[in-house]
C-alpha cells in the first residue's frame, strides 16, 4: 500500500497517474477535495481510499503493516499565504509526525521541499542537505521558510542518529508545469496562465524587471514539466538504498520571455506581450534567478533527462490546454 498526501493536487495527482501505472500497489489519498473540481485530477484513478487530512493518523494507525511508502505532497504551497501558523501547522509540524510514523512503522518517506527555501539565492542553488549549508540559505516567505525548517530538522536528525524511515527524500522542486494544476488559480504556473490568454486570442502580460541585470521578461527561472518530476520520483521510489535532499529542475534556468514565445508557437501565432509593473507586495522579494545544480541527482545514477522548454510547453498546450479535457 502507498499513501500520497496532497495526492489530489498538483504534483501528487500526476504521481498518482504514475503510480496507477505501473500496477500491483494499492494507492490510497489525503487530501480535501473541496467544492470545485479539483476532484477531477483524479477522476480517471483507480483508488483504495481518499483520507481527509484530519482521521490520517488513525487511518495509518489500523493499517500499520500495510503500508510500504508513503509520498509527502500534501502543504501549503501558496507563495503568498499570510497566515503563518497554519503554514507552520501544515508544514513543519505535520511532516515532523509523518516522519516520526514512518520512522516508528519502518515506512518509506518521500517528500516534497520546495526551491522557495533559496531565497533570492545568494547562497546558490547547492542541494546539500548538511546542517551547515541549509542554515546560510534565506528563504523570502512563510512558505520558503517552513519548508526550510523541516529540511533543516531533517537534516539533524540524521546528523544525531535519531529514528529515521528506512528510506526518506526530500525533493526541492522548482518552477513545475503541467496538467492537473488547474485549482491553483493564481498560483498555476506562468504556462497555464499565459495560454488561458493566448489560446482566446489574447496576448501574453509578464512583470516588467525591477532590477538592472534584467530586461523586461529576462528574469530567469528553471521551469520543468510535472512529468519529469514524476519520472524522477518513480526513479528514486525504485532506488530504496537512496536517502538524501536533492533538486528537481532541469538545471537550465530560462527566461519568462523564452516561455511566452513558446506559448505562442505552440498555437501558431505571432507573439504579443504586454509588460506590466511587478506588483508593490512582492516586489521587494522577487527572485530574478533561479536554477537547478543537478549534479548530485545525476551523480546518484538518475538518468532521467530534462525536457526542454519548448516541448514541454508544447506538449502541455497541445496535449492539454487546448483539449476538451484537459486533466491527465
């Protein structure tokens, strides 16, 4: 049996699609589904059980023995949540319990961190996972922050020897897109936002920089497709010796402008972009760079190869966005 928290969203629903797959596991979600049609990620799924988040622990509890893995997906994730202590709540002290079950139960734990807890990334985009080096990082939000903690709780954990799951990994995703993100509204990915535009005929609108080492839609991130994450989570759940904290980008940062002309050739029109002022709120703790070091995933064996910007924002526009049904 595998559990996957937050299976009905973003990321934990194209790991669901996987996991269905490959066949032979029962596959059991936490998550609320709410009253919109966030339901429909996983609408085509083949499920044990859906958890609510509050009866998880007795859930695991009556079926300890059962359960082989579990996938930690479920967090707050908006970047701009202001309630800390439901960040904190959610983020930190659930995934602290979840580790200590695990530990206790003897389960596999895989859990999502986030590239947020680099901060502006003075302190670089090095995925080492020792005391030290995640406590020069400077996460800009609540949200960088609490998954920083845990990281750095996890960290001393293994550092005093204290209880751990038999196999755990933490996973730094960065700017993922992809189907099934339709519920995030405003915090979807800049693909499905801009093509909501493009598709309709619409131009594309990005924030205009701020900074003097950056033109207007030069500022930089590492996009990677929900599918190559998911293929490098199925790699490592097939790698139960592998344990350790490690980035899940492309390690080829590329600018919002790159991606709106993908956007636009995936629909076979000219480009037409709008330049707007980045909002007051945010402005101060924008990150202008982003970009996966992949060396230490590649250096453990994993052989999965990114996809480029272009096709995978292809493949999403045409496959997906553009489709009468646009869940995976």
């Amino acid at each position: 049996m595998i559990v996957i928290t937050g299976g009905a969203g973003f990321i934990g629903s194209n790991l669901v699609a996987a996991l269905e797959a490959r066949g032979g596991e029962s596959l059991v979600v936490c998550d609320w589904l709410g009253l919109g049609d966030k339901w429909r990620n996983l609408g085509k799924r083949e499920l044990l059980a859906i958890v609510p988040p509050e009866e998880l622990f007795d859930y695991l509890d009556e079926r300890r023995g059962d359960i082989e893995t579990m996938f930690h997906m479920g967090a707050v994730s908006s970047t701009t949540e202001g309630d800390a202590d439901l960040i904190v709540r959610t983020n930190l002290t659930l995934s602290q319990r979840l580790w200590g079950w695990c530990a206790e139960s003897r389960v596999r734990l895989i859990y999502a961190s986030s590239a947020a807890t680099y901060g502006d990334g003075k302190a670089g985009f090095e995925d080492d996972w020792s005391s030290g080096a995640l406590a020069k990082l400077t996460p800009l939000n609540a949200y960088g922050w609490s998954k920083q903690l845990f990281d750095r709780w996890v960290a001393r954990q293994i550092e005093r020897g204290y209880p751990a799951p038999p196999q755990w990994v933490g996973l730094k995703f960065f700017n993922v897109y992809g189907p099934n993100e339709y519920h995030k509204a405003g915090q979807q990915s800049v693909v499905a936002q801009i093509a909501d535009h493009v598709i309709g005929g619409g131009r594309a609108t990005l924030f205009r920089s701020h900074h003097p080492d950056y033109a207007d839609g030069g500022q930089l991130r590492d996009f990677v497709t929900v599918e190559d994450v998911v293929a490098i989570m199925m790699w490592l759940y097939d790698m139960p010796k592998l344990s350790g904290i490690f980035n899940i980008g492309t390690g080829k940062a590329r600018s919002f402008l790159d991606l709106a002309n993908a956007v636009f050739a995936a629909v076979d029109r000219k480009p037409e972009i709008h330049f707007v002022d980045t909002p007051d709120n945010i402005r101060a703790n924008y990150q202008y760079f982003t970009e996966a070091r992949m060396d230490r995933l590649r250096a453990a064996g994993c052989p999965v190869q990114p996809t480029s910007l272009e096709d995978g924002v292809t493949a999403y526009v045409k496959n997906y966005l553009t489709q009468a049904d646009r869940y995976r």
